[in-house]
C-alpha cells in the first residue's frame, strides 16, 4: 500500500497522511448535520438524508483516494444544496424527486464528458491567471465562511450586508483563542496544527458548558428506504424542467474545475503550465459520486473546499482521502460524537487556511488588464456572492470578451468560448429572486 500511494515521491507517511485525513474530516464534519437541515425544507425527511449524506461522501472520497489518488474529499456541495431545497422545490415548485432526478442527468453527462476527455480539454483551456485567481478566491471564501460560523462577522442591514459580531460573547473568544493556538503552532512548524486547535477549542467549549454532552456516543443509522432511489428521471427530462438541469450541470461544473484547480495550486500538483496532471481522474470521481448521490437520496457532490485543511497538514496522496472516507463511514454509527465539534472550532481553521491560500495573487499579472480584470471578477464576486459558481462564470464571460474587444481574439482558446458559452446560458437560465 505504501508503494500503491507513493509517500517516498510525495515525501509524506502513514502517520501524516492520517492526520491530515482526520484534519479534513473534522473541518468538513459539519456537512453531516447542516446538509440534511436543508434539505428538510424540500421535504427530504432528515434521518434518511443524514445517512445519504454520510454514504454519497464516503462513496465519492473512496473513489477520489483509491482511484484519483489525490487527497480531495468529496460530498454534497454547500450552495447547490440550498438552490435545490429553496429555488428549486421551494420556489420553482418542483417535487424533490424531480430535482434528484435533475442532479443524475447532470451527473451523466458529468461522466460522459469526462470519459470522453471533454471535461479535461476545458479545464486546461483555462489561463494560468483565472487558476490563480481560482486559488485566490477560494481562500477568501474559506475566510468568510469562517468568520460568519464564529460569529466575528454577520448578517448586517440593509446598505451595510455584513457587520461585526458581538467579539466579547464566549464562543467568539474561544474561536479567536482557537486561531491564536493554531496561527502559533503552525509558525512552530507543530504537526498537527490545526487539528490539535479543533481538538483543544471543542474541549474548552465543553468544560465551559458553551457546546452540550453528546446525548450519546453510537447508534445506528437511519433507513435509506424513504429516499432511496425515488428520483423522477422521467419528469426531469420534460422540457420545463430543462433550465433546473442546465443550472445544476453548470454550477456543478464549474465548481468542481475550480476546486479541483484551486486545492491543486496549494498543494503544488499543478504542472508548469498551470495544468493538474490526469486531471480526467479526479473529474471521474467527481461525476461518479455526481451519480451515485441522487439515487442514495442527496444533493450535487464534489471536491469540498475544507480539503485544503488536510494539504496544509501535509495531506498529498489518496490516503488522506481514504481515511476521510473511513471517518465518514465510521460517523454513520458514530454521528452524535463527531458531530459535536461546534463551529467556533472548526471555523478558526478556514480562516487561517483562507491565509495560506491567498499566495498565488503574487503570481497574477498585475499589468495586463485583460488577465486582471477577470482575476479580480473571480476573487471578488465568489467571495461577495456566497457561490465559487458565480465567480467563475463571471471570469470565464469577461476574459474572451475583454481579449475580444481589444483585439487579442488569438490568445483566446476556443475551448474557452465553450466555457464562455456554458457561463451566459448559466446567467441566462438562473432564476433570480
């Protein structure tokens, strides 16, 4: 096995493989309880979804570090969950079963695009600046995603969206506690880091009596049976349901190429032209688990952003996506235990790497607008719109367009008009509120 993950070229080991998969498990833990939340509001009973949502993950990390070999964990996106649970079945009033179905055609296509190396073909089409700027905004979106779940930044007025949270309250102090801990250890070069802050700050919190006892420790998991396999195909398939397609296919795609390219830079697997090599194989996981998580009864799967918690603590191989995907399975018994890391633990950990990601801005091309502008669009709007989505297709329109308008058409690749195209049928398709 040693051999089959290639610890001596990455220069990592069992031992550091481990922790950095129990480090992305603990940031991404959360997923177990919030998904099935939201996903009660489409009507998706929540013991059923838990169980979905613990199996979708485990199935896609499994085929990501066994097959892909990369040390990206995958699970129901954050994000295409709400658009399905409040846009989709909420507003659009489409049943959940027609939105599941939804998800699978897009993960069909997902695959055959993938298998047909059209996925790869696209995500190399993209300059190094916008992968760069795709790192960039990731980090930034990590941040804010950490500071909203500590409680240092939210919700605002209108005018003033975001504001500063109440800093004195217990949980925010332990958070930031959390942060100066784990912003230490790491200026040590400790292993370990982040994980030992999560730990350290879940136990403080307990001792205080800010996050409760687990009411238990074990208990089995809830039946599959209610939403097992109870997606509508057929209904999915009719015209009117089309747009609901387009925009899942789309959000997914573009997230996934983005994650995938944005982990990469941190970790140091992209080559020198800006391209993650096998690039197909991850993709594949990807469209697998895009495929087996509406059947299990859940929502679009892919590379979760928290992996960037494992790289930082040395995560380089597909072992720390099995140990991820072993915790998962584990929690499906183990639920009430894992689950009890309050977000003012593991909050502090997004922000530190929202810090470590944002090196790649220094490698932008800072004097040619047209590789600026589109940057900037990603890094901004993924950020300021709450969607990697958003951000992406928002570089993908400016940069041929701006290439365009001020005669440089040739440095534009045609597979880039392609994602240009796929970026204003996904605007023109969004259903705005």
């Amino acid at each position: 096995m040693h051999r089959y993950f290639e610890f001596a070229r990455h220069g990592t080991s069992y031992r550091q493989e481990t922790l950095a998969g129990v480090t992305t498990f603990l940031t991404m833990a959360y997923i177990i309880v919030v998904n099935p939340a939201i996903l009660e509001a489409a009507g998706i009973p929540k013991g059923p979804s838990m169980t979905a949502t613990i199996l979708s993950a485990a199935f896609g990390t499994l085929v990501m570090g066994g097959y892909a070999k990369r040390p990206f964990a995958i699970a129901p996106y954050m994000g295409e969950n709400a658009f399905i649970a409040f846009t989709v079945v909420k507003v659009l009033g489409y049943p959940w079963q027609t939105a599941l179905g939804a998800i699978f055609l897009a993960g069909v296509l997902f695959t055959v695009l993938t298998v047909l190396r059209v996925r790869g073909w696209l995500a190399e089409a993209i300059p190094q600046n916008l992968k760069y700027s795709f790192a960039v905004g990731i980090g930034l979106f990590l941040t804010f995603i950490g500071l909203n779940e500590i409680g240092v930044v939210t919700m605002g007025v209108p005018g003033a969206p975001v504001c500063l949270g109440r800093v004195c309250s217990p949980s925010v102090l332990l958070a930031l506690f959390g942060f100066g801990l784990m912003a230490w250890l790491t200026v040590k070069r400790v292993h370990g880091a982040l994980m030992i802050g999560i730990l350290a700050v879940t136990l403080f919190s307990m001792a205080c009596g800010i996050t409760p006892l687990p009411a238990q420790v074990a208990g089995l998991p809830a039946s599959l049976t209610p939403i097992f396999y109870q997606l509508d195909i057929a209904a999915a398939l009719s015209p009117k349901a089309w747009p609901v397609v387009l925009i899942v296919f789309v959000m997914a795609f573009v997230d996934t190429i983005g994650t995938l390219i944005g982990l990469s830079a941190r970790a140091g697997f992209l080559n020198e032209k800006g391209n993650l090599p096998n690039i197909e194989r991850p993709m594949l996981a990807d469209a697998l688990s895009n495929l087996a998580a509406p059947l299990l009864g859940t929502t679009t799967t892919g590379a979760f952003v928290e992996s960037a918690a494992g790289i930082e603590e040395g995560g380089k191989t597909g072992f720390t996506a099995v140990v991820v995907a072993l915790l998962f399975l584990l929690s499906l018994f183990l639920s009430p235990l894992l689950t009890v890391v309050p977000a003012h633990a593991y909050g502090p950990v997004l922000v530190l790497i929202g810090c470590f990601m944002i090196k790649p801005v220094a490698r932008l091309d800072f004097d040619d607008y047209t590789e600026l502008i589109p940057s900037f669009l990603t890094i901004t709007l993924i950020s300021f719109t709450y969607n990697i989505g958003v951000g992406m297709t928002a570089c993908l329109l400016a940069y041929p367009l701006l290439k365009t308008v001020t005669g440089r058409h040739r440095e534009v690749p045609p597979a880039l008009w392609v994602l240009a195209a796929l970026s204003l049928l996904f605007y023109l398709a969004y259903p705005y509120r």
